[in-house]
C-alpha cells in the first residue's frame, strides 16, 4: 500500500512542527516523491543528520510504504 502526499507531510510535521514541506509524487504512482523541508530544527545539523531527522520522522515507512523519497533540507534563511 503506497502513502499518500498527505500523510508524508503529516508525518513531517509532527515530528518538526515549524517545518515548511513540499511534497511531489514524481511518478504518479504513490512510492516515488520528492520533498523540500525547511525547518529551524536543521540549523548547525549536517545535511546527512537533516535527513535522517526526516527519515525518523517517516517512523520506518521508507522502504516500506514509501519506496522513495528525493530530499532537499535545509535550515531557513536568517
């Protein structure tokens, strides 16, 4: 069963509640997204612990529900 957008965002955003999120479904096909995360919880983080702070927030859906997801993270502008 494939996540939707939706729920890829909720997710996110409970676990980094400031965080400004983008979803794309690259393919159509509900596995395969792109996503833009900006979230002050990044600032001082490299870009690998911002994605594994995304990733923890997914609580283990990738691989699974979520077959792919193309980060772009960063902390906002100052």
């Amino acid at each position: 069963m494939a996540m939707d957008a939706i729920e890829i965002e909720t997710l996110i955003k409970t676990a980094l509640p400031d965080a400004h999120v983008e979803i794309r479904d690259l393919a159509g096909d509900g596995d395969h997204y792109a996503a833009v995360v900006i979230s002050e919880a990044f600032r001082g983080k490299t870009r690998v612990q911002q994605h594994q702070m995304v990733y923890d927030a997914l609580k283990g859906q990738m691989g699974g529900e979520l077959h792919a997801l193309a980060l772009q993270t960063s902390a906002p502008d100052v």
